[in-house]
C-alpha cells in the first residue's frame, strides 16, 4: 500500500512519489506553572517544528487547566470543540499537542478526532529521523524512536492497522507490526552495543586528532551555528532556516594567525527535548563535553533568547560542560536592530545602546560576548581575534613550559 508522508523542503528535492502537505491543528494548555504568553510562545516553535517537518499548521487551540485530563490532555469541551472544527475542515489530516501522549490518551484521542493524533517527542523524533546521514545518527535516532515506542506499543499498533503515513509513523514499527516488547527491548539492547561499538571508533578518531585545542559550537536550534562555522572556516557546513539543520558533528581543522585548532558544530538544544534522545545523543554530543572552549551562540533577534540560553545552560550542566570557558556569541544584530531601533537613531546612540546592552548581557548570564551578524559578516573580525585569544590562552594552560611555534 502506497503511504503519504510529510513533504519536507520542494518537490525536486524528493525521490519517488510526490508528496502533500499535510494540515495540522495544534494543542497546548495553560498550566500553573506556564502563562499564556509562554503557550503562545511555545506553540509558535512546535508550529517551526511542523514547518520543518513538512505541515502547514492551520489552527491552534490553547486550553487553560491545572492539569492534563488523564484520559484525553484536554477538557470534554475543548474535544468538542476540536472535533468539530475538524470535521468541518476535511483537510486537517493531524493534530499536534505539545506535550507527551501516552499510548492511552493517544488511542482515546483518535477514536474521538479520527485523524492522526501526535505529540511533541514524536514529531522531533520525525524530524530527526529525516535528517539522520550517517550511521551514528541513523541508529541514535532508532534508538530513540524505540524507546519512545516501547510503552506506548499498543496505541502504534491501532496505527499501523490503518497503514497511514506522515509523522509519527517512520521507523520500526512499519516493518514489523507483530512485534512485541520483548522484540523491541532486544532491538533497543542491540543499538546500544551498535552505538558503543561506533562511540569506540569515534574516541579513537578523537585521539589521533593530537595536541590540538578544540572548540565547539553550541546554542539552541536555529541560532545560526552553522552558518558561523562556515564563515571561521571557509567551508560548505548545510545550513538552513529550519530546525535541526545539524544532526552529525562536524569538525574543521582551522588556523588563525598561525595557530591552529579543531571547531566542530554540533546539534541545536531545544526545549521539551525527549530525555530519550538527549541519552540516544550523548555520544554526539562528546564533542562538547570533551571540548577546551564552547562558542554559545544565541539568536539575540529572538523574543526568547534568555529562555534558549537557560535550555541551552541546563542541557550544558547535564553534559557537565557548563563550567568550560566560554565566549557568548550574540547572533543576528542586524536583525535585532531592524526589530527594535527606531529608523532615525544615530549611529553614537545605536552604539552606545548596543555596549550598554553587551554589558548588561555578560552581567545576567556571567560569560563575556560579542555582538555579530553571521550575514552582513559585522565583527566576524572581533569575533576572530578573541577566538584566538581563547585558544592562545588554553595552549599555555596545556603547555606551560613548552613555546610552541605552529
């Protein structure tokens, strides 16, 4: 039976069937510990989440409760409400809700909504599992998929029954609807000895890089790493303007006045990341964790850069990366000013809102910084010598008693 995905980028970039974009409605509710202002924003990054998955979304619904209702997420009358802005809109072909499901709500839910019902994890794992190149990543993202599935087997099952596509069902599951839980945990028992055995490889490639000081970039998804990396390193990293650009690391060896050192970008942190891909992650993210300094780039045009860099900081901690030594790199300056400056302010006064604001930033989150726009390319040059700086610093660190000339 022919399945109909999720079209992700433009036709030409697809192979085999043409594929249609699906329309979505996405849920979210207002909880004690979260305003309204918070939803809006959140359901504004599951709508990129959609976006970059291949959807359009075309409705949003946003329900204030203490809690979750155990057996559907939303009250008996934001259901009703739902099920009948579908069933007046044939279009709608998924409902997104952006926090998890179990398998439970999500079998009660699609009985009630007739269409495919998805939450936040599954809908990340989608996109991972396209993004995925090499076998790293494809077998992280496996892992990850499994785990998310194991107790949720039951609601896949009613999935596979009807055989649809889309988001949410890629992976094991379409090729073995029989499967049980003891077949899924040997699988996910196998894809750790597969990720162990790769982890091995790549500690090995990782010590015959030698002496060489090594810099990471890290930041929330879509900030602009990538495009970073491709400036300091006069290379062709993919970078576009959706999420999880980046899956794999990738690592330059490059040389500033001289001296050189090995960057690598890594993959964007979001919030609400499922736990089990964090964990299917880990051994990508080595490349943070055994790095001597973090370039943290943060998307400074964005509403909700203080909250990303919190995500990103928590997710460091987790990797016990926080305490390295690190350069904040305040991306998108031109775009910021677009957003905030009047047109007619001269440039003193835009200068000196800009210091005051580069201090009150390295004052709140403790780390210097530095101001650049990746695509006008302004204070790349700053961004440089700092950079250098920095590497300079941890060669004496490593090497106090030997003058290296490189």
């Amino acid at each position: 039976m022919e399945q109909q995905g999720w079209n992700v980028g433009t036709s030409s970039q697809q192979k085999g069937l043409a594929q249609k974009t699906e329309q979505v409605i996405l849920v979210g509710l207002v909880t004690r510990d979260q305003t309204e202002d918070m939803i809006t924003e959140y359901l504004d990054e599951l709508e990129f989440l959609a976006l970059t998955a291949g959807a359009k979304t075309v409705k949003r619904f946003i329900q204030k409760m203490d809690h979750p209702n155990r057996r559907t997420f939303v009250g008996k009358g934001k259901m009703e409400e739902i099920a009948e802005y579908i069933e007046t809109h044939e279009d709608i072909t998924a409902v997104i809700f952006d926090d998890d499901l179990s398998g439970k709500q999500t079998n009660i839910l699609e009985e009630e909504l007739k269409v495919k019902i998805i939450d936040r994890s599954s809908l990340i794992l989608d996109i991972f599992a396209r993004r995925a190149q090499t076998a790293q990543a494809k077998t992280q993202v496996e892992l990850a998929q499994m785990q998310y599935l194991l107790p949720r087997l039951r609601g896949l099952w009613t999935h596979l029954e009807r055989q649809r596509g889309g988001i949410g069902m890629r992976g094991p599951g379409e090729k073995e609807i029989e499967t049980d839980r003891r077949i899924v945990r040997d699988k996910i028992s196998k894809l750790k000895k597969q990720l162990e055995k790769i982890d091995q490889q790549n500690s090995t490639q990782r010590k015959t890089r030698g002496e060489l000081i090594r810099v990471a970039l890290v930041g929330y998804t879509n900030v602009g790493k990538s495009t970073i990396m491709n400036l300091l390193t006069k290379s062709e990293v993919f970078a576009e303007n959706k999420l999880f650009a980046t899956l794999d690391t990738t690592v330059r060896k490059v040389a500033f006045d001289r001296t050189p050192f090995l960057l690598s970008d890594t993959v964007g942190f979001i919030r609400k990341l499922p736990h089990h891909l964090v964990e299917s992650f880990k051994s990508t993210l080595d490349e943070v964790r055994e790095s001597d300094i973090l370039l943290h780039v943060v998307d400074l045009a964005h509403p909700q850069h203080e909250d990303h860099i919190r995500t990103v900081n928590e997710t460091l901690k987790e990797l016990e990366a926080l305490e390295k030594p690190t350069l904040m790199i305040f991306n998108k300056i031109d775009l910021y000013r677009e957003r905030n400056y009047d047109l007619y302010l001269d440039d003193e006064v835009k200068e000196e809102i800009e210091s005051g604001l580069k201090q009150r930033l390295e004052a709140q989150f403790d780390q210097e910084s530095v101001l650049v726009s990746a695509i006008t390319k302004e204070n790349i040059d700053t961004l440089r010598s700092r950079m250098m700086e920095m590497v300079k610093a941890q060669y004496h660190v490593r090497y106090p008693y030997i003058a290296k000339q490189w």
